[in-house]
C-alpha cells in the first residue's frame, strides 16, 4: 500500500464521515442515514476516481520531460505541493458530503 492508496482511501470515506453528520444532527432515522451514506458513497467514488485520474495524468506528464529523472530535488518538492494539494482536496470533499447531505435531508424531510 502507497501513501497515494491511503490518500484515495481517506478521500473515499471522508464524505460519508461528513454526510453522516447532519444525518446525526438531525435525527434523521434509520432511512435518513441509509440516504446520507448513499449520498456519502456516491460523492466518494466520484472524488476519488477524479483524484485517481487527475493525478496519473500529472504523473503522465511529467515522465515526458527528459529532465525530470535528474532534478531529484524538483521532484520531491513537486510531489510534496501535490500531496498538500490533494489534502486539500480531502477537506473540500469532507465539507462537500456535509452540505449536500444536509441540502438533500432538508428537500427529502
């Protein structure tokens, strides 16, 4: 296992985290929360397929440059802004499962 699975990972079941919370807030029963973990699983597949691609296409690219096998520190200073990037990433997809779970509760309930 990578630190990129784990990463695909989190970005996969933060949603759910976050669409279970206003399911829990307000006392939604067991069909609100059976709704708010599809809604949770829909986006975190989506999230993390886009996260997935985007980042074999980054990857892609930059083994297309002659020089990227020889500027090491480059490489590591590259690949650590796109590790922050895509835990930024975690974080908009966690606030994302909160909203649209709690937007879908209110027009379901």
């Amino acid at each position: 296992m990578t630190v990129w699975d784990l990463l695909t990972g989190l970005c996969f079941g933060m949603p759910i985290g976050g669409a279970l919370a206003p399911a829990g807030l307000a006392k939604a029963g067991i069909g609100g929360y059976a709704f708010a973990i599809t809604i949770g699983v829909v986006l975190g597949v989506c999230c993390a397929w886009m996260m997935r691609v985007a980042g074999n296409a980054v990857v892609a690219k930059l083994q297309r440059r002659p020089d990227w096998l020889a500027a090491a520190p480059l490489r590591r200073l590259f690949f650590g802004g796109f590790i922050f990037a895509v835990v930024l990433w975690i974080v908009f997809v966690l606030l994302l499962g909160v909203w649209v779970s709690s937007a879908l509760l209110r027009l379901v309930s």
